[in-house]
C-alpha cells in the first residue's frame, strides 16, 4: 500500500505538467518542445529561491521563468517564423546553458532548506491542494473570452484571425499558460525531491504526452474541463503503472522511458490504424457486392 501512495503522490506532483502539455498538444493543437526546457528551468529557479529560504516565492518564481520560456517560444514561432517544431527545439537547447547557470552547476541540494509543504500539513496534503486549485483556476480560466479564444484558435486559427482576434497574443498566452504549469511542476518537485537537477528535464515531453493519453483512454475526449481532469488522472495512473512494472520486475528501471515512447506512439498510431482497417474492410465488401 505504501509504494501505492507514492505512486499516487508522484503523479500528483507531475499532473501539472500533464496540464500543460494539455493545454498546448490538445488545446491550442500545437506540438510544443519547450517542455523538457521550462520543466528545468522551474526546477532551477525553484531550487536556487527555496535554498536561500523563500519556498513559496520559489513556485511562484518558478512557475513565471516557464510562462517567460513559453514567450520565447511564442516569438520564434509568430515574429521569427520559424517552425513550431523547431523554435521549440530552439528555446529547449538554450534553456540548458541558463538552467546550469542559475544553478551554479549541474545540481544542488535542498535537505536543509525549508520546503512549502512544511506549514501546509505535510507533502501530500500540499502537493494536492496545489494541484486542485490551480486545476480549478485553468479550469475557470478557459471559461472566460481570453480561455475561448485560445479554444477557438487551437480549433481553426484562419477563422480566429478573421473575426479580428489578435492570434499572435493568443499564442503568446496559451504558450505562456502551458510552460508556467510545466515550470510549477519543476518547481515542486525540486522541494519535494529535495534537489534541483540541470538534468531533469530530460524526456518530460514524453511522460507529459503519455499521461494525457491514459487520460483521455480512461475518460474520453469530452471537452475541455473533462480533459483537463483527465490529464491530472492520467498522471497518477501512469506512475501508478510504472510501480507495478518495477515491483513485480515486469521491466528494467532503464526502460521506463521506452515504455513512455511505446504507450504515446502506439495511441497517436491507434486512429490512422482503425481508419486503414475500416478502409480495408470497405473494400472488401465493395469487391464482394
């Protein structure tokens, strides 16, 4: 039961992540790589504020660095031109050199610092009270024009430009928006880990895009509030899977991330794959007609 509820508060701590790769994959329907960059760069800024005893500035903080990261991107994409794809790549590649430097080096420990779950009741009750409101608040936020908006333009951005909305500040905002709660996710992990790595990013667009998957296969895709939840669900299941993998041996600790690529292309392939074999079966019945 034990490793259950770890499981279960681990998948807390990374359901923030999953709601902002949500927000940009499902959303906006944007692929966007800055993930594994803000992740770290919450994680960095969260680590370097709670060391010097500011832990709750340290989330605030954190969570800001990743919605600045996710401008960046926001500029390369709408001012620079350059490929969605790609300027993610970009802003990724760069956020290394500052993460190390905000750093000071590839990673420092936070045991001694005072963490914000401290007055809060402890780890799990705080992680979870974070996770629930801010869930609430994006949830709420996407109820409102700015939240519309970004809906509207991640469904059909030509008919959004022309009833005159400004589509380059719905851009900035919803890449803001995904990379501040990916960057939060950093940043409480970093507290709740007890050290900050350069490192940690590394594969969170995977894990990210894997818990939003097993979301929407346990609840369905049914607007947007259904799948912000589901992110968050799909999360815990995730890790909660992942423990069942490694208690009973059924895979290597090195293979996890395997597993993470495997479930994320294996869903993304299920439709084209349904869709060949209604084609395939059509035909069938044309030749036999």
């Amino acid at each position: 039961m034990d490793f259950l509820l770890d499981s279960v508060l681990l998948g807390m701590e990374y359901a923030l992540l999953a709601l902002g790769v949500y927000i940009s994959f499902r959303i906006l329907n944007l692929p966007d790589l800055t993930v594994d960059g803000s992740f770290a760069f919450g994680m960095a800024v969260s680590t370097m504020l709670c060391a010097a005893g500011h832990p709750f500035a340290a989330l605030l903080c954190g969570a800001l660095a990743g919605a600045l990261a996710g401008m960046v991107t926001a500029f390369l994409q709408t001012a620079c031109r350059i490929h969605p794809i790609l300027a993610g790549i970009l802003t990724m590649s760069g956020l290394y050199t500052v993460n190390i430097t905000v750093l000071g080096g590839p990673n420092v420990s936070l045991l001694s610092a005072k963490k914000f779950f401290e007055p809060l009741g402890g780890e799990a009750c705080a992680v979870t009270l974070v996770t629930l409101v801010v869930l609430l608040l994006v949830g709420g936020f996407f109820q409102t024009v700015g939240g519309l908006c970004i809906r509207a333009a991640g469904s059909n951005e030509d008919m959004v430009r022309a009833s005159s909305i400004n589509t380059v500040a719905v851009r900035f905002a919803a890449l803001a928006l995904s990379n501040a709660l990916v960057a939060l996710s950093g940043a409480i992990l970093a507290q709740c880990q007890g050290f900050g790595d350069v490192s940690a990013g590394s594969g969170m667009i995977v894990i990210g895009l894997a818990s939003v998957i097993i979301g929407e296969v346990l609840c369905g895709r049914r607007g947007v509030r259904i799948g912000l939840v589901s992110a968050v669900l799909g999360s815990v299941v995730y890790r909660i899977i992942l423990a069942l993998a490694l208690r009973y041996n059924l895979m290597s600790a090195n293979a996890l991330r395997l597993l993470s690529a495997v479930i994320v292309a294996a869903t993304l392939a299920l439709p084209a794959m349904s869709a060949a074999l209604r084609e395939r079966q059509e035909r069938k019945e044309n030749r036999a007609c």
